[in-house]
C-alpha cells in the first residue's frame, strides 16, 4: 500500500488546504453529500446521518420537522458522536488521480445573528481544537490499520470568514437538520478550524481509513469525530474528454460567414482578405497550402 500526503502549504489543483476546507463544509451540508464523489478531491466525513447510524429510525422518529422547529435555539442539542462508518455495499469507490481529503477533528461557526462577529466566531473555533486533541497523533488515523506517515501537529488548518449554502432539502437528506444548533435554509459567512489531512496516489485496491479524535465537553456534552470507511482505488484515470472538436454547427458557419461578407461590403476587410480568413475556417488545408 502506497500514498502520498500532500504538504499542508502546497497546492493541489490549484487550491489550498483552506480553500478544500471551506469545499469541505459546503459540501458537509449539501443534500445527499456521499453521492458527490466526482472531481479531483473526494471528500470523507465523520458524522453520519441519522438514517444511516445504528439507531437511525429511532433518531429520526425523535428528529421530525415538527419538533426541531419547536426546539429552543439557545440550547444547544446534545453530540451524538455516532461514527460514520461506509464498509460492504456502502465502501467508497474512487480513481488512482482522485485524493482524499481527511477531517480528523474539526470545529465550525457560523454567522447566524447580527450581533456575531469574526472574533467571537473565531474564539470558538479556535478553543474547541486548542482543548482537544490538539494535535491528534499519527495512531489517530489509521490508514489499512497503519498510523499515518507524516506529524499531524502541521496540518492545523485555520480558514477565513467564507460563504456557505445551506439548502432546502427534504428532512434527512442533509446535515444541516443534525447540526448541534438549528439553522434555516440560507447564505451564511462561516469560519472553520480543524485537522485535515489531503492523501494523493493511493494505491489500486481495497483499503481501509479509521480516524477518531475527541475535543473538549461542551454543552452539548463530549464531542468524538470518528470515520471509517472501506475505499476501492481503481486502477484508471479519469477519461479525457474532448467534446464535439471536429464538429461545427451549421449555423454557426453561416454566421461567421455572413459576419465576413458584412464586413467586406463596408470595406473594413479586402475580397483577398475575406477570402483568406473563409479558408482558415473552414479550408485549413487550402489556408496551408497558400503559405
């Protein structure tokens, strides 16, 4: 089993590690977030939905829109710390050119009133990691039962005031109705703080990634972030595609040339010229064979 670890400075596609986490989150709270497995990064997550953990019917009898509407929003709804596991017919499958970005504890605010401002939102970001595992050690993810091969002290990963969408969806398609406090369907500036790891050139095969970190009791009670997913690597890259090339639409050759044929009766282009450009367009060859 081979990978890489992509340094925590560098670019990978052109983008940061704060640029992927602030992806990170949008794509935390979107609906149905695990069928969204396409592009050069694939994300992982360690909180399942409720129709997804163990006691999952239960949670959701508990869960329904009426009462969570009803709820007090000054109370914070107690963690479930239930791991999200995806094993058997629930494993992730990926390509050899897809990486995969990792949280290993993570902690997020957003902007839901006036009065909130990127100070108060960054104190509490911040002092979740500072008294939690901070840093996780390498034993604390496990990839095919092997502690990571890198010091996670260096991939601490603080991001800028950013927006987030949080759709309307159905009840129980996406985070946002597990969050530890309700929040409406929206546009909101959020920060995010955390441990993330992004792992490139995973070999071809099955394996395994465990993760499990804890930060410090709140008043939602404790809090462990723990995932556990089974990958299939694919041994192929992303087919290229290259779209129509060889072919123009018809209209759109009739334009071009009546733009030509304007163009030379106000006499801004000479019949030579005209002639010239309709041969670049549409007779490449005899354009060559010109020169």
């Amino acid at each position: 089993m081979t990978y890489n670890i992509v340094d925590r400075d560098a670019l990978y596609h052109g983008r940061s590690y704060s640029s992927l986490a602030q992806d990170w989150l949008n794509w935390y709270v979107s609906i149905d977030p695990d069928k969204r497995t396409f592009g050069p990064v694939v994300f992982l997550r360690s909180t399942p939905l409720p129709s997804a953990s163990p006691d999952g019917d239960k949670a959701l009898t508990q869960l329904n829109v009426t009462n969570v509407y009803q709820e007090d929003p000054s109370y914070d709804r107690p963690y479930a710390n239930n791991p999200h596991v995806r094993v058997a017919g629930d494993k992730l499958q990926i390509r050899t050119d897809q990486a995969i970005f990792i949280p290993i504890i993570s902690s997020f605010e957003f902007a839901k009133k006036p009065i909130q401002d990127w100070g108060s939102m960054r104190e509490s970001t911040g002092l979740t990691i500072d008294y939690g595992d901070d840093p996780p050690e390498a034993k604390q993810l496990l990839i095919d039962e092997e502690p990571i091969r890198t010091d996670l002290k260096n991939f601490r990963i603080t991001t800028p005031l950013f927006p987030v969408i949080i759709p309307e969806a159905d009840y129980g398609r996406s985070l946002k109705d597990f969050l530890e406090e309700s929040i409406a369907p929206g546009q909101y500036l959020a920060v995010l703080e955390g441990y993330f790891v992004l792992i490139k050139n995973l070999s071809a095969g099955t394996h395994t990634i465990h993760s499990r970190a804890s930060a410090p009791r709140e008043r939602g009670g404790p809090y462990v972030a723990e995932l556990l997913y089974e990958i299939v690597v694919e041994n192929r890259p992303k087919p290229e595609s290259r779209g129509s090339v060889d072919f123009q639409p018809p209209r759109n050759q009739a334009i071009i040339k009546r733009i030509i044929e304007d163009k030379k009766k106000k006499g801004e282009i000479t019949e030579i010229e005209s002639k010239k450009i309709v041969d670049a367009f549409f007779n490449p060859r005899k354009a060559r064979s010109r020169k």
